[in-house]
C-alpha cells in the first residue's frame, strides 16, 4: 500500500472534513425532495390526512433509529457522560419541531400541492434561520452567505410566484401552513446544530416527535391503511426521507454552518419541483425554470466559495455548533 503524500494528507484533514459536511447536507436535501410527491400519493391513494402522514413517518423513522442505535451500542462500550446544559432543551426543541414540521408540511401538500408547499417552507428556512442566528448572538452571515441567499430567495420568488398566479385560497392557506412548517425546519436547525457530537439528535427528536404527535393523532382518530403501495410509500417516508437523510444532515452540521446548511436544502423544493412536474402533472413556466436554475448557481457557487475557505485556512468553525467540555 503506497504512502499518501504530505500534500494528500493536508488536503484530508482540512478540505475532506468541510466537503463531506456539504455533500452530506446536500444527500439529505436530495432525499427531502421525494417527500412531498411520496405524502401526495399516499393523500390521493388512501384516507389518510396530513397528521396521519405524519405520525406514521415519525413513527416509522424513530423505531428503525432506535434499533440502529441499540445495535451500534452492542458493538461498542457505552460511556456514559452527563449532557451539557442546555442540551436537554435542545433536543427537546428538535423533536417539537419535527413533528410540527412534518404535520405542517403535509398539511400544506393538501393545501396547494407539492410545489408550492415545499417551496414556501424551504424557501423562508433560511432566512428564518439566519434571522435566529443574529438574534442567539452567532453573528450576520458573512457576505458569500448573505449574497447566495438573496440569489437563492430570489430564485423562490420566482418559483412560487409564477405557480401562485393559478392558484386561490386553497393556495393562500396552504402557503400560510408552509410558513409554519419552515418555522419547525429553522427550529430544527438552530437547536441541532447546538447538539454535541456523540449525543443521538436524530434517535432523540425522531423518538420525541413521535410521542409529541401521538395525543393529538390519537384524539382526532389515527386512521391506518391496508394498501400495499400506500403502505410501502409510508415506510419510505420513515426510512429514507428520515431516519437516512437527518442522519446525514445532522452529521452535516457539525462542519456545516447552520444559515449555510439552510441554503443548500433549497435543493430540496428544487427536487420536489422537478418530481411534481414529471409525475404529477405540476407545470412550470419559463419564469419558474429561470427560478430553479436561480437557486442552483447559488447552492453552486456557496460550495466552491466554502471549498476554497477550506482549502485555504482549514475548516471553518461552525458557529452554531458548542462542543462538550
């Protein structure tokens, strides 16, 4: 086996950690992207309602987390440290903000479709979030940040815009829960990303998501479903939108600043455009294609902008992110 080189071996402490981070948070908002097209046939197949949707999503990522982190234990001895303070109301925050992501989320979905729901929730996250980083005391974004975010939320603007003009009060409602849901997504990111390494963010707020929903699943009648694509898609929706992609997103913000992990998820409503317009009949205008280009030259150029930050100076701090002592 041939010996990496002085140069190889720099380029993997200091670029390998930052690239990593971003591809990560990148696979995350790809897997994000089938959710809506997943709860909209799932809506259309059974008579299942959005908090229905949600709960079993919850529930489905948090018992496979759960066994995942049971096996990773057996295979290793477990050290038990007492969690910092505040983590506690971290990760109580994260699981809040789960599931009232995922119940808004889908409730918007019914509203005004895919498009729309997911453009409006993941379109304001990032300013939300960057609005909540300034406000904690984490400082402005930086001017690469801030520049790529405007050209992102530009990109939206004409996204949702242009879908909008065909819509009505259905539309209206369904924007207005989607602005509820991308209050969850900022709280997810603000207190994840505060979360020490080596505490299970993803097991804990899937787990209390899960047990947040169940009251009110419960009270309003959790209706189930004998459908096997329904049934499938349900799983999916467990597996890979969740339990897989929050793992890599949470593993993403520990190199991965918070308002510039927001910015990169804005592949998401991307993805679930492109998914709604191939197989939903969901049609986009010129102007809305412009819009979605938009959003890929900012996510485009924040990538190289950070890879050149850490080739250069190492890996960036994550601001949002407080070690253990």
């Amino acid at each position: 086996m041939s010996t990496p080189s002085s140069a190889a071996l720099d380029r993997g402490t200091h670029s390998s950690p930052a690239g990593r981070g971003f591809l990560l948070v990148v696979l995350a908002a790809l897997c994000w992207g089938t959710s809506g097209v997943s709860g909209q046939l799932v809506l259309d197949r059974t008579d299942l309602g959005p908090l229905d949707i949600a709960w079993h999503r919850m529930a489905v990522a948090a018992v496979l987390l759960l066994a995942g982190h049971a096996l990773s234990r057996r295979r290793r001895s477990p050290t038990r440290t007492p969690l910092p303070r505040g983590t506690a109301v971290r990760l109580f925050l994260v699981g809040a903000g789960l599931g009232g992501y995922q119940l808004a989320f889908f409730a918007a979905v019914s509203k005004a479709g895919v498009s729309i729901a997911t453009l409006v929730a993941l379109g304001l996250a990032p300013l939300l979030i960057a609005v909540g980083a300034t406000v904690l005391g984490h400082g402005r974004p930086d001017r690469p940040t801030a520049v790529a975010l405007i050209a992102a939320l530009t990109g939206l603007v004409l996204l949702v815009g242009v879908s909008a003009d065909a819509g009505g009060t259905a539309v209206v409602l369904g924007a207005l829960l989607a602005v509820g849901s991308a209050v969850g997504y900022a709280v997810v990111t603000l207190a994840g990303a505060g979360v020490p390494a080596g505490v299970p963010v993803t097991v804990v707020g899937f787990v209390g998501g899960a047990l947040l929903l169940t009251p009110a699943a419960l009270a309003t009648g959790l209706t189930f479903t004998t459908d096997p694509v329904s049934l499938g898609v349900l799983l999916y929706l467990g597996a890979v939108p969740s339990a897989l992609a929050y793992r890599l997103f949470f593993a993403g913000l520990q190199t991965v600043p918070g308002p510039v992990a927001s910015i990169v998820t804005l592949l998401e409503p991307l993805t679930a455009t492109a998914l709604a317009t191939a197989f939903l009949g969901e049609r986009l205008a010129p102007a809305a294609l412009a819009g979605g280009l938009l959003v890929l030259a900012a996510v485009a150029g924040l990538y190289l902008r950070r890879m050149g930050d850490s080739n250069s100076r190492g890996v960036a701090p994550n601001p949002l992110s407080k070690r253990a002592p």
